[in-house]
C-alpha cells in the first residue's frame, strides 16, 4: 500500500499500531517529523485479521529517499554509515506485531515483502534490531535476516530512547541478500499457487 490521499487513513492507522507497540515495548523518541521522509514515499504491508490490523512493515527504497534511515543513526564515534553500494537495494521498517498471530501472519508478511522487493529488483534488504531485545532478534533470524558484514557497527539515535534507563537505544543492522530476497519471493507464489487451489 503506497501512501497517498486514497490510502492515507490505512496508513495513518498502519504507523499508529506501530507507535503504540513501541511505547508497550519501552520505548520512546518515535517523532512523526522525523519519519516523515520515510513514511510519505515507503509502501506498506500489513496484515489484517477480520478488521483488525494485527502485523505491518514498510519498505523504502534507496531511489525514493536520499538516505536509509539506517544512515541517520550515530555510530560509537559520532559518524553516521553512508551508504555507496550501487546494486538497488531497500529498508525494511516499522514492523510491529500482535504475538499471538505471528505464527499465521508472519509467512504472508515476509512472502509479500519479498515478492515486492524482487520485483524491484533490489539485490539487498536491510532493517535494524535492537542490540538488547532477544526476543525480536530470534524473529528476525527466524525470517533469515542475518547481522550485516558491512554495517557491523552498532548505531544510536539520540532521541529514540528506552524509557526504563532513558538511554538512547543502540541498534544492530541487518539484512537480506538476493538469494533470502528470491526465497520469500518463491514463497509468494507458492502460496498463491496453494490459495488459487483452494479456490477452484
């Protein structure tokens, strides 16, 4: 779902199930002004349960924004990663969750985003993880993001903060290659394939 003035109350209802997981999570910091450039020119995905939302996320690329958000972040020494990789490559971002669905949600999230990403022809897909938060880091390998051999420092936005020590949270980057990116695309026809049985 691209954000436009036919979308956009989806979309604002997209970010605010992000926005109230992050505060559940113990954080704070999130500021619509500073995801602005982002959410303006990302395209969403979600997953609904009768109407509810219950599993969303939202890719960029590098041709629509001047910078990954990724890039915005401090390393340890202040220096923010600057990305020179000419291959097309994306974002993956704003992924929140309701646990209880994301054994049955969680395949038709990533099988979409991958078939969107192929057909972008992006080589490379990158998201962040919070350094301390075990739980997400296990989902995320469980979707076969792996941490990026590039990127391999940690980085820190000074206003995004964890609300328990008020410290700024410090982020790990990680990433898909072509060959995860072709699988979940793979997988994207595979279940259409399976639903399109189901139908006839």
């Amino acid at each position: 779902m691209p954000v436009n003035e036919e979308t956009n109350l989806w979309a604002k209802q997209v970010r605010e199930l992000h926005k109230t997981r992050l505060t559940q999570a113990g954080y704070e910091g999130f500021r619509d002004s500073i995801d602005d450039e982002y959410h303006a020119v990302g395209v969403y995905f979600f997953v609904r349960k009768d109407q509810s939302i219950v599993l969303t996320s939202r890719v960029n690329t590098r041709n629509s924004s001047y910078r990954f958000p990724f890039e915005m972040g401090e390393r340890p020494d202040g220096k923010s990663y600057i990305y020179q990789d000419a291959s097309p490559s994306v974002d993956i971002n704003t992924y929140s969750l309701i646990p209880k669905y994301r054994k049955k949600a969680m395949p038709l999230l990533l099988a979409s985003i991958g078939k969107y990403i192929k057909n972008l022809q992006a080589k490379r897909a990158f998201c962040l993880v919070d350094r301390e938060n075990k739980a997400v880091q296990r989902i995320y390998q469980e979707a076969k993001f792996f941490y990026s051999p590039t990127f391999n420092e940690s980085i820190a936005f000074p206003s995004f903060l964890r609300t328990v020590d008020q410290l700024p949270v410090q982020w790990r980057i990680m990433e898909w290659d072509e060959a995860i990116i072709n699988y979940y695309s793979q997988m994207h026809r595979d279940l259409s394939v399976e639903k399109l049985a189901q139908t006839c």
